[in-house]
C-alpha cells in the first residue's frame, strides 16, 4: 500500500517536471514571438511619429507623393495594394476553388496527393522568380493578347480604356493571383474535406448527382471556412512585395484603369527606403509600414476566426 | 405476399472484406421489415445495397441482384440517381442541411428533380411536414436554420424531407438511436401510418420496437441472413438458435 503510494507519487513528480519544463520552453517560445510582434508594432509606431505628426489624418487621404518637395500621402499606395489585391482575388478564387474541388471530389484517388503536392510546391518558388518570369513572359503577353481584346469588347469601361505597355495594374493583379492560388486551393481543399460524409449521403440519398451534391451539401457545410481561405489569401496578396514591384509599374498615381501603371504600399517601401534621406521621407515610409501592418494583421485575424469556426463546428459535431 | 424488393445472391465488400454473403430475401410491399443483428453484422451494409448507397463508399462493391418492381436496380444501364430518388433513405445520425432553412431542407430533393413552382414547393413542404409529424412545431418557424432543431425534430425534418420525393421505398438506419422515448414513439407512430403507402425497411438494435413496428423480421449474423419471417414468428417460435439467443440478449 505504502510502496503503491510512493510510486504512484514518483511517476507524477517526474511526469510534473518534465510537463514543466516543456510548458516552459514551448511557453517561452511563444511569448517571444508575441513580444517580437510587439517589439516590431512600437518601432514602427515610433518610427512614424514624425509623419503622423506633421501630415496628420491627412496622410491617408492625401495623393501627393513628391519627395523633391516633401510633401507625402500614401492614398496612391493603398490603393494599388487594394485594388492589385482584390483584382488578384476576383482572378484567383474561381481556379482555387475548381481546384480544391477537383481535388477534394472528383480526381482519382492516386492523383489527389501528387496534385496537392504540387500545387503547394508552388507556394515555395522564390517571388523574384516569379517576378522575373512576369517581367519576361507574363506583361508581354498580357499586353499582346490578352489586353487587346478586353479593350476591344469591354473597352465601354472606364477599367479598361488607355495605353497598356505591359507594366500594369492587371499584370499585378495577375501576377498576385497565380501567388495566392497555392494558399487558397490548398486551405479551401482542406476545408472541403472536412465536410462530414453524413452531408454528402444526405445529398446523394435524395438523388442527388456528384455536382450536385458539391453544390446543395458540400460548398454551403463549408463556406465559411472558403470565405477564410479567400481573405487568407487577400492578406498573403496585400503583403506581397517582389514579383509585384516587378511588374506593376511603380507609378504613384490613381488610374480608373487597369492598364496603367500603379504602385503598392509594400513596393514603395522596398523601392525608395535606401534612396529615403530626409527624415521626414524615411518617416513617411515607415508610416506606409506601419499601415501596411495594420491591415495584414486585421485581414489575417479575420480569416483565421472564420477557418477555426467553421473546424469548431464540424469537431462539435463529431463528438 | 407481394414483394415489392427481391434479393438474390447479394455479396458486398469494403475492398477486400467480404461483409455481406449471398443474401436471399424478399420484402413485402406496404409492410415494414426490421432488420436486426449484432453490431458489425452488416445492416447498414445491407440496406444500402438496396439503394445504391453501398458504392458511394470509396472501394465498395457488391454483386447480385437487387429486383424493385420487376427490375434489376443493378443492371448496367440503370443510373444509381435514379434509384436514390424512388428509394429514400433515413440515416441513423439526423443529418439535415445546416445553411438551409427548414422549408428548403423539405424540398432540397423536389428541387434537384427541377420543380420551381413555388406554390406547389409550398405545398408539397407543408404535406411533408404533416406527414412526419412536424409541421405543428415548425409551421412558424419555416424559414430557420434546420440545424436549429432538436435532435428528434431534426430525424422528422430528415423524414421529412425523404418523404417529399414521393418514393416508393424508403429505407431507415437506425433511426430512433439518438432519440428520447417520446421522439421515438412520435417516430414509430409515424412509420405505422406511413407503411400504408410506402414500404419500410428498419434497421434496428432496439428488440421492443423491431416487435412493436415490424410485420417482417430479418436476423443478420456475421453478414449472412439467418433467419427471416414473419415478426411474430421470430419473436415467438425463433428456429434458429442463434436468433433466440440473439432476441433474448445472449449475445450481440
Ligand atoms: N466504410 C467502411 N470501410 C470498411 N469497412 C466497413 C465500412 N463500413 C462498415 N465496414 C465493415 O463492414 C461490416 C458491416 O458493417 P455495417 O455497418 O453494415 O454493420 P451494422 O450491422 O450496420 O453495424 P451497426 O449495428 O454497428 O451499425 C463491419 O465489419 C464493418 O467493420
Ligand atoms: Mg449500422
């Protein structure tokens, strides 16, 4: 009895301290990152005093860019961050969602792993890469093929009207949807499979066909969290720097269309901080920064909430 | 008797597992049929069979025949879609659609078969409804979220919603064992008036309601048919001995 109590007690003080310290380093670990977070707000938030302080709200509203004069408003960069970002999304949510579908649903089991493979694989290529691939091969032939006829049969628009010399909006866009399709396919493909077997039988059990069952059972069980893979990927396209400063033209003016060049928050910061000199300048950029971080954060909170909610549902479900 | 279902020779596998043998078996129109058996004894595998479901499992097959009205449903140029639509099913966990209303959950099927005609949508959901004994709780609250039910209204919804295809046949797995008693008995009232028009098959674990609903009682072992006939019979006079020792708790 005694000797039952003692072990009893050794296995739960070993057990106790060994829980402890890996509480304590995975702890530790992640505090860090929240602290580097922190760390990395403040900075940025100090470092744009200067800024805030003389442009004010201003800042925002303003599209004046003109560093001879000194005179800074980021309106032209949250703009060619937003539209290039939604303009990536319009272009990539139908492939990524034709793809998690294929994938999830219709492909031979044998190609459904080598295929997702891939397509994640093209998350890893380096954005200059892409970048200079969308210099060479993506902008001339948007310009040689594919802008002529839009200008030709949607030319009504104010979207599509003007020169295009390759260096564009729409190659931006284009360039940041085929960067985003590994993320979203990838996040709604997962999302989709963990829609229950029991609402598929439901669907298949009135007569419904394959398509149909995607349709009525399946898209709607998982919207949701669709809806977060999508914003997830918005916030991937809003941060994205290289491959579109490559190919969007770095021009710091707000166009209706989309065959002019344009400029993004984080292109302007990666392009001008080396040449920024008078502290205002530097200060300006990293208020562009400071933006640019700000909306990351709450587009990237909001899709994470929406994917744990819709997995919350389905994990409630199954017990 | 009139069978509305022949089985003959019927096999099924989970790939390599053999789970259903050679079962032979009628099934008799405007009757309910129970099926029991020990867990794992191939039920459910059984009634899927009987309305193409079985297949839409990744790697299942089955062989034999499976007769509705005169016809093979197995027959190679006969669409499994259209077999689902004249054989309803009701799953053993109530699984409506959570983002439709309950009014498009009742006509979800109607409206994959193209009816558009929202009167007559209308009118078929709220026959529907009464028919499974639901519209009562629900006729206010038609356009809320069917997940919003309770467990045993959310089953009458999934009744519901089967009966509103108007098939002939309609299939139930299980169909009480989320339930409480008085859901259950709302459940069992409710196939007792329902087998005047459709036939029923029921699988079930519960002995009291195989003998309270069933005309016919089909005992399963290890995926091979032991015993079928009438209910009163193989609650009474069993002629197996497995089916006794199974109906008074022996095993299983
Ligand atoms: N999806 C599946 N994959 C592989 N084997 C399966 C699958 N579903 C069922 N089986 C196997 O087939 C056999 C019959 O299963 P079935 O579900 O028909 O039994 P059941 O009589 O309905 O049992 P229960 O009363 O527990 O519902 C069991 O041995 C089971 O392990
Ligand atoms: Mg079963």
């Amino acid at each position: 009895m005694d000797r039952a109590k003692l072990s009893f007690f050794r296995i739960s003080r070993s057990k106790l301290s060994g829980d402890f310290i890996f509480e304590a380093v995975i702890g530790f670990f992640a505090l860090g990152i929240i602290i580097l977070a922190f760390l990395l707000f403040r900075e940025l938030f100090i470092g744009s005093a200067l800024s805030r302080d003389i442009f004010g709200v201003g800042f925002l509203t303003s599209s004046t860019w003109d560093p001879v004069a000194e005179v800074f408003g980021a309106l032209p960069f949250i703009f060619g961050t937003l539209v290039s970002s939604f303009l990536a999304l319009i272009i990539a949510v139908p492939f990524s969602l034709g793809i998690a579908i294929f994938l999830s649903e219709l492909a031979p089991e044998k190609l459904r792993t080598p295929l997702s493979f891939i397509i994640e694989l093209l998350a890893a290529i380096p954005s200059v890469i892409i970048g200079l691939w969308g210099i060479f091969i993506l902008a001339p032939f948007i310009r040689d093929y594919l802008a002529p006829p839009l200008s030709t049969y949607l030319g009504f628009l104010p979207l599509f009207q003007g020169p295009m010399y390759g260096l564009s909006m729409l190659t931006g866009g284009v360039i940041l949807a085929i960067m985003i399709i590994p993320i979203t396919s990838s996040v709604s493909r997962e999302v989709i499979m963990t829609v229950p077997t029991h609402q598929r039988e439901a669907a298949l059990a009135l007569g419904a066909t394959g398509w149909e069952t995607t349709r009525i059972a399946v898209l709607p069980y998982a919207r949701s969290g669709i809806f977060g893979a999508v914003i997830l990927g918005f916030g991937r396209a809003i941060g994205e720097t290289m491959a579109v400063t490559m190919v969007i033209g770095n021009s710091p003016r707000i166009s209706e269309s989309f065959f002019s060049p344009s400029y993004t928050m984080a292109s302007v910061i990666a392009n001008e901080f080396v040449e920024a000199t008078s502290k205002i300048y530097i200060s300006s950029l990293i208020e562009i920064g400071f933006l640019l971080l700000v909306i990351s954060f709450i587009i990237n909170i909001a899709a994470r909430i929406l994917v744990w909610k819709l997995l919350k549902v389905e994990g409630g479900g199954a017990t | 008797m009139q069978n509305k279902i022949t089985v003959e020779n019927l096999n099924a596998w989970f790939g390599a597992k053999h789970v259903l043998h050679n079962i032979d078996i009628g099934i008799q129109k405007n009757g309910i049929t129970a099926i029991i058996g020990p867990s794992g004894c191939g039920k459910s595998t059984f009634i899927r069979c009987i309305n193409r479901m079985h297949e839409v499992v990744p790697k299942a097959k089955a062989s034999g025949k499976v007769m509705v009205d005169g016809t093979d449903i197995y027959d190679s140029d006969i669409d499994p879609v259209d077999i689902r639509r004249r054989i309803g099913m009701v799953f053993q966990k109530p699984n409506p659609f959570p983002t439709m209303s309950i009014h498009d959950n009742v006509v979800a099927g109607l409206k994959l078969s193209g009816v558009k005609d929202k009167k007559k949508l209308d009118h078929i959901a709220e026959e529907s409804l009464k028919k499974a004994a639901l519209w009562d709780e629900v006729k206010n609250d038609l356009n809320k979220s069917g997940a919003s039910l309770s467990g045993g209204q959310q089953q009458r919804l999934c009744i519901a919603r089967a009966l509103a295809v108007e098939p002939d046949v309609i299939l139930f797995d299980e169909p009480c064992s989320a339930l409480d008693p008085i859901s259950t008995s709302k459940i069992e009232d409710l196939m007792m008036e329902l087998k005047e028009k459709y036939t029923l098959v029921i699988v079930t674990h519960n002995m009291q309601q195989a003998a309270r609903v069933s005309d016919y009682t089909a005992f399963f072992l290890y995926g091979k048919l032991v015993e079928f006939g009438e209910t009163n019979q193989i609650f009474k006079k069993p002629k197996e001995k497995s089916t006794e020792d199974y109906i008074i708790g022996r095993f299983g």
